[in-house]
C-alpha cells in the first residue's frame, strides 16, 4: 500500500465521518423540535404537581386547579427548565457541526497532500511546492499550517527512506 493510498482512504473516512456527525446533529435537532410541545407539557403538569399535593392528569386540569401566583411560578420554572435543556441541545449540536467541519478540512489536505505526492514523484523540492500549492490552509484548525518546516524535513526523509526499499 502506498502512502498516496493511505491518505486518500483516511480523505474518504474523514468525509464519512463528517456527513456521520452532521446527520446527528440533524437528527437531534429534528427530534428536540419534535419533542418539545410534549416535555414542555409534561414538565408543567411535574412543577405544578410538586407545588400542589394533589395529583393531576392533564394541562388544563392543573392549570385550572393553580392560583395565578403559582401558576406564573410554575411556568417560568417551567420555561427555565425547558431553555437550559434546548440550550444544551443546541451547544452540543453545534459541536457536532464544528467537529465535522474539521472532518472536511482533514479530507481536504489529505487530498491535497496524496496530489503533491503523485505530482511530485522522487523530487522533493516539487513536494514542498506541490504541497504548498494543493494542500489548503487551516480554517477550523487552531494551526496556522499544515507542517511545519521540521515536520516537512522529517517527512521528506521518511518519504526517502520508504523509497528506497
């Protein structure tokens, strides 16, 4: 196997995982927006049944029951419970979508980097300037670039050595 096939077959990972972390993010956000006339509902029969002693089976039965004190209690508890919950939902989706934005970007310079390798063959200097030209810079990364100078002169002589045998 060569190192061109390897960077190309962890391109194809990267972008599986990212169309991966997408779909969930996708997926969670449909299910919150699906879910959330129900938990809102079920949390404000819970409040208002902690706030009172007796039991109630419907909305409108507890809601008739409360004083409007409680009752404006109950529902901005209620409320608040139910923003910091969507909240939640939502900072984690976000990182789902960060982390498959990352994804791409690893896709990217994989494919830039096993381009450079085909183009610039046994000539290393090529290497440098084909991977500087194909390998896109960083985005998402916190690095400003995709090596550098004492990686690329580690990853020159390894590439030499995996040459010659």
């Amino acid at each position: 196997m060569t190192i061109e096939h390897s960077l190309r077959r962890r391109a194809t990972q990267a972008r599986c995982l990212s169309i991966l972390w997408l779909s969930l993010a996708v997926a969670i956000l449909i299910g919150t927006y699906v879910s959330l006339p129900s938990v809102a509902a079920k949390t404000i029969i819970f409040v208002s049944q902690l706030k009172e002693a007796s039991p109630a089976s419907t909305v409108a039965a507890v809601v008739g029951n409360l004083e409007p004190g409680r009752l404006l209690q109950a529902n901005i508890f209620s409320l608040g419970t139910l923003l910091l919950g969507l909240s939640a939902v939502s900072f984690a989706c976000f990182l789902l979508g960060r982390s498959a934005y990352v994804e791409i970007e690893i896709a990217a310079r994989c494919i830039g980097l096993a381009d450079a390798l085909c183009i610039a063959g046994d000539d290393f200097e090529r290497l440098q300037k084909a991977a500087d030209l194909f390998v896109p810079k960083a985005k998402y990364f916190s690095t400003p670039e995709v090596f550098s100078p004492k990686d690329r002169e580690s990853f020159v002589e390894i590439l030499k050595l995996l040459r010659k045998s």
